[in-house]
C-alpha cells in the first residue's frame, strides 16, 4: 500500500500535510503522534472514509480491511448476525463460511449468538475486526484498536492481529497513542504531529535518531517531538 | 439494500417496547387531535328561566294559537341549559362560574306578543334578559353570539309565523270566505265578489242616471285594491325570509366532518410514525458507528437513504392502515375508493419518511434526531389544521406557505380527497411526490456532510 503526498484541508486548518509512505505486504506498521496529529484522518483516508484533499492512495476501499476506533456493528443483533450481514455487504461469496471462519478466529463460537450489546468492551472489539476481516483483505487499518481493552483482551488481540501479518500476509497499519504498543507489536513506525509525517523507521532507529542516552522508546519519542517544537 | 432492510427489521423486532410506545403514541395522539379538531365546539352551558307558566304559553295571532315555547326551543340547539327557578338564580349561575350566561323569559313575553302582534309600532317589542359572565372576554363572546344568532333564528321563524296569518288574512279580504274572530265567524263578502255585485248594481241603473259614475268610482278603487293585494302576498313572503342564503365552496373538499376526522387521525399516525423511524433509524447508523463502514463501498449513501425512507414509509404504512381498519368499526371507510386512499397513505407515508431522514441525517444520535422530529411534527400539524377565517390574511398566508413546505397538509389533502368525495387528489399527490425527493435531495446534502467529519 502507498500513499503519496496526501494532504487535507478542511477550511483554512491542514489535517495533513504531503504524507507520503508505504507498506509491504507482512509489515506492521504504527502511526503514532500526539493528540490532533492527523493519524486518524490518514487511516480515514486510506480506508476510503473521505477523500484527500489532494495526494493519493494506491489501494481502493474494497481491497481494505477497516476497524475504526469504536466497534461500528449493531448492539441488537447478534454476533453472527453482524458477520452475516456485514459479509453479505462485502458480497463475500461464501458467508456462512466467512462467519464460521471468523467465529473461530475470534474465539466466539460459544458466543454466536449472544446479542453483541450484552457481550464485554473486548469481545466487541473482537466482533469489530472480525468485520473488518471478513473480506479477506489484503491490508488491516485498525484505528486505536486496544483503547478500550483490558491487558488481556489487548494481549490477545495483538496476538490475532500479529498472525494476521505473519500467516497471512496481511499489510497492517494502526493508530495508537500507546507508544509501547508500537515499540512491542508494529516492524515500522509513522510519527505524525500537525498533520506532517516526521518520521518513519523501526523504533529502534527512532531511538538512535535522537541519540540521546536513553534507550527508552517512548523518552525518545517525547525527546523527539519535544526537540522538533511538539 | 434488502439486507439492510431485513437488518432494520430485526432491531425493531427486538426492541418491542420502543416499537409499541411509537405505534401507541401515534393512534393515542391522533385519535383525539382528529376527532377533536373535527368535533364542532361544545354547547356553552347556560343558565335557563323561564318565567312563563306551562298554561300560558300560547297567544293569539289571528285565527290561530302560537305555542311560544315552540320557539325558545330553538335556543337550546346550540346551548345547553341549566333550568333555574328564579332570575335571581340564574344571574347566580353565572357570578359562580357554573355557567357562562344566563338568559331570562319574563313571565308576560306571551302577553308582550300578543301585544306586539295586535299593535305593532304601539307596544314595545318583547325583550329576553342576557346575562354573560365578563371574566373571560372570548367566552363572553361566544356566548353572546350563540344566543344572538339563536335569538335571530327564533325571530324569523315567529316573523314567518305572523306572516302566514297575515297572507291568510289578505286571501280572505280579496278572495272572501269564513273569518274567524273572537266573537264567532263571519263570511267576508271579498274584494273579487264586492266588485262583481258593484258592476251588476251599475248594470241594472239606467244609463243617464248620475248613480253610475258614483258606483264606477268605487268599481275603480275595488280593481286597484285587488291588483295590490295581489303583489302583497309575495311581499310579505319576501318579508318574511329577505335573504335566500346560497352555500357554494370554492376551496377544499366536500367531505363529512367524521371523514374528514378519520383523514386528520390517519395523517397524524403516519407522521409520527414515518418521521421518529426514519429519523431514529438513520441515526442509529451513526450511534452505532456503522456510517462510515457501510458507505465506504459497502452501500452507496443514496441507497442507504431510500432503504430507510422504505422503512419508515413501511411500517407508517402498516399502522395507518390499521388505524383505518380499527376506525372502520366506527366510521365506514368507503372500500370502494381504496387505491385512492390506498396511495394518499403510501405517498404520504413516503414524504414524512423522507422528511424524518432528512432530520436523522442532521443529527449525531437517535435521542436528538428523535427530539428533533418532535419539535418538528408538533408545530407542522398544529400549523397545517388552523382553519381558514380564525387568523388575519397575511398570517394565514404565511401559515399556508409554511404548511406547503412539510407533507402534513397535503397528505391530510390526499387522505381527505381519497376517504371522502373532496377532490384535489391528483394535486395532493404530485405535491407529496416533490416534497418526498425534496427531503431526499436534503438528506443527501447533509450526509455529504457527515461523511466527511
């Protein structure tokens, strides 16, 4: 996946500001900054949420997988419901497959047929992706996807994303504002802030870009954008 | 777009109290807003006495008896009375409150009549007592103009009376025949028979005698008596009812008032209905976050906004006619005007869905997009059902140009012109068409919007 020089206005305030990067397939890759940084509108954009301003992307928004920030399914219906109806959407050919698949990759078979409004923080976050999944998409864009989660749902929802990359060859690209998330889980991180991309490399160039004595990624994150005036 | 309608469904079928309160809200409100707007107002109630006892009611006019009772009758067709035993009681009635006005028969109105009848322009005219309670001037004024246009209507029937006597009275004096006086009949000779035995008697005097010129003066007076008399009697017909009244209607329908009540009942269901669902079901999308997954290709936004105009003109649909099938058991619905009232129901099913996704598509959740639709269907009926006449004319043109911006009026139109004989059903329609790709055209404006925060 590769967008180039993607900006965007609304008004007289830049969201984003010429971010130009790209993903191979099996990477994961974190877009970090602080807050009002632009990452969501970068991940809204490459979902096909909105059109830039100016710039371009290279996927189109059926050949991507998009979980936003809060689950976006139905409380009134259940688990397998909302795979169902989401895959039919999708016009995935076979969907009681793709919803069995999902079920078990989620590990909600027992749940499926739980009303998702009864089912915990975690487990409809787990629904969420699932959606996001269902059309088996070459690239994930998950935006602050753990925000919600306790430790363990967060563990296990990055060892699901992670073999998603991994098995599949999935492209992931997420938003996140837990540093330790993307030094831990992402091969490559974005630092947005003002809506312009002012890094991109793994954490560990991040740390030696700064060269400072620390070897703490997120000090070396907050160095970083403290030196440049964030 | 069907499985989007299928998922809607499910969510109404499983939210069964939300369902229920919306359908409940709606007949409950429009069952009495119909029958109420449609229902003329309720009789003021006024104190009653009369002081003329029961054996006394009646006076002479001419030959006849009139039972003056007979005509204070007509002024209960528009009150309603509380008999009281005394004037005194009466003007109590209204001091407390208890009734609105009283009006009071003096105990010597027969006598008055009779004397009005037997003297016109001698004697004064008989006179009734009004009293009106002045604490509320709209009230007084109603009161006051109930019993004056009754008092009219009590006047002309007795005018019509005393005139029937009177042209009696006139065929004997120019025809003859049997008058009946108090002192027992007599046989008139009449105008007609006094000239034919004059026109004799001169016949029969010599024609030099000066007698004839004398008689020929009064054959003379005799033709110009009977050629007036005859022009009297449509005269006093005239008289008697000086205004012929001419009902034309040159706008609006022809309908019954209970037609027009079912019409009104129906239209109000269909508003709440059609405008809370398709406003709620659309926010909804954006409650649950599911807007932005379904229009990045999954769904293009022009169809998700006809899927819930669909719903929400569904299921309005449904329980409008339902309410017609539970009125029918009251007011016959005509069966055999139903693809009139059929389409009235769809079209203006359709143009208030339209206009509720036109308000969930500017609002963020179902709770203001449902607040929304309130503050809007309240004022939009209110505004539609003031009647012609009750406001000044530039305040009424301004109500007829706000009322042609939403689709209660001409679906009430439509529903009216299909349950009843109204016409304007073509018209009603188109214009519930326009608006219907209107609102459509303005939610789609607005989602543009919304899609890109």
């Amino acid at each position: 996946m590769r967008a180039d020089a993607v900006s965007k206005s609304y008004g007289q305030r830049e969201a984003l500001k010429a971010v130009s990067f790209a993903a191979e397939a099996g990477e994961v890759v974190a877009v970090i900054g602080p807050n009002g940084a632009g990452k969501t509108t970068l991940l809204s954009i490459l979902a096909g949420l909105q059109a830039p301003s100016s710039g371009t992307v290279s996927v189109r928004p059926a050949e991507v997988g998009w979980v936003p920030q809060q689950p976006a399914i139905y409380s009134k219906l259940s688990v397998a419901e909302n795979l169902r109806l989401f895959a039919r959407l999708e016009r995935v050919a076979d969907h009681d497959a793709a919803v069995e698949r999902m079920l078990a990759l989620t590990g909600l078979e027992a749940r499926a047929d739980d009303e998702l409004g009864r089912l915990s923080g975690g487990n409809q976050q787990r629904v969420n992706i699932a959606v996001g999944l269902l059309a088996s998409p070459s690239v994930l864009l998950l935006d602050e996807p753990s925000s919600s989660l306790d430790p363990r749902q967060r563990e296990r929802l990055w060892e699901l994303i992670s073999s998603l990359a991994r098995e599949d060859g999935s492209t992931v690209v997420f938003s996140t504002h837990n540093v330790g998330e993307a030094e831990r889980y992402a091969d490559r991180v974005l630092v947005l802030a003002d809506g312009e991309l002012l890094f991109e490399g793994s954490p560990a160039e991040m740390v030696r870009a700064v060269g400072s004595p620390e070897r703490d990624f997120e000090a070396a994150f907050v160095r970083f954008l403290h030196e440049r005036g964030h | 777009m069907r499985w989007l309608l299928v998922k809607d469904l499910q969510i109404l079928r499983r939210s069964p109290l939300l369902l229920g309160v919306l359908v409940a809200y709606a007949v409950v409100i429009g069952l009495p807003v119909g029958y109420g707007i449609s229902a003329p107002p309720s009789k003021p109630r006024v104190a009653f006495y009369n002081g003329v006892p029961a054996a006394e009611n009646t006076f002479d006019l001419g030959e006849r008896k009139v039972d003056a009772s007979r005509y204070a009758d007509r002024l209960f067709e528009d009150i309603e009375p509380i008999r009281v035993d005394s004037r005194e009681e009466a003007i109590a009635k209204v001091k407390d409150g208890e009734a609105l006005g009283a009006l009071v028969v003096p105990g010597d109105i027969t006598e008055q009549l009779q004397n009005a009848t037997e003297l016109p322009g001698i004697s004064e005219p008989p006179t009734l007592e009004v009293f009106y309670a002045a604490d509320n001037p709209l009230k007084r004024r109603y009161v006051e103009q109930t019993v004056k246009a009754r008092l009219a209507d009590a006047n002309l029937a007795l005018s019509g009376e005393v005139t029937k006597v009177a042209a009696g009275a006139l065929d004997v004096l120019l025809a003859g025949g049997p008058f009946v006086l108090p002192t027992g009949t007599i046989d008139v000779l009449g105008l007609r028979r006094a000239k034919t035995v004059l026109l004799d008697a001169q016949r029969k005097l010599p024609g030099n005698d000066p007698q004839r010129a004398a008689l020929q003066q009064v054959i003379d007076f005799a033709d110009v008596a009977i050629t007036s008399l005859n022009f009297a009697n449509p005269v006093l017909g005239a008289i008697a009812a000086p205004i012929r009244v001419e009902t034309n209607e040159v706008s609006g329908g022809g309908g019954s008032l209970e037609g027009f009540a079912v019409a009104a009942a129906a239209t109000i269901a269909l508003m709440f209905v059609a405008v809370l669902l398709g406003a709620g079901m659309l926010a909804l999308e954006r409650e649950e976050h599911a807007f932005g997954r379904l229009v990045r290709g999954l769904v293009r936004p022009s169809a998700l906004l006809a899927e819930k105009v669909l719903l929400a003109a569904l299921c309005a649909f449904a329980v409008a006619a339902g309410l017609l099938a539970l009125l029918a058991l009251f007011e016959p619905v005509p069966l055999d005007r139903a693809p009139r009232w059929l389409a009235a129901l769809a079209l203006g099913a359709a143009g208030f869905a339209a206009l509720g996704v036109a308000v969930g598509a500017l609002t963020r959740d179902v709770r203001a997009a449902s607040l929304l639709s309130f503050l809007l269907s309240l004022p939009i009926a209110a505004l539609a059902l003031v009647p012609s006449g009750t406001v000044g004319e530039a305040a009424f043109g301004a109500i007829r140009v706000v009322s042609a911006l939403f689709p209660f009026k001409p679906t009430l139109s439509a529903l009216d012109a299909g349950l009843n004989e109204a016409g304007g059903l073509v018209l009603a329609l188109a214009h519930l068409g326009l608006l219907t790709g209107t609102y459509l055209t303005l939610a789609r404006l607005a989602l543009r919007r919304f899609a890109a925060q």
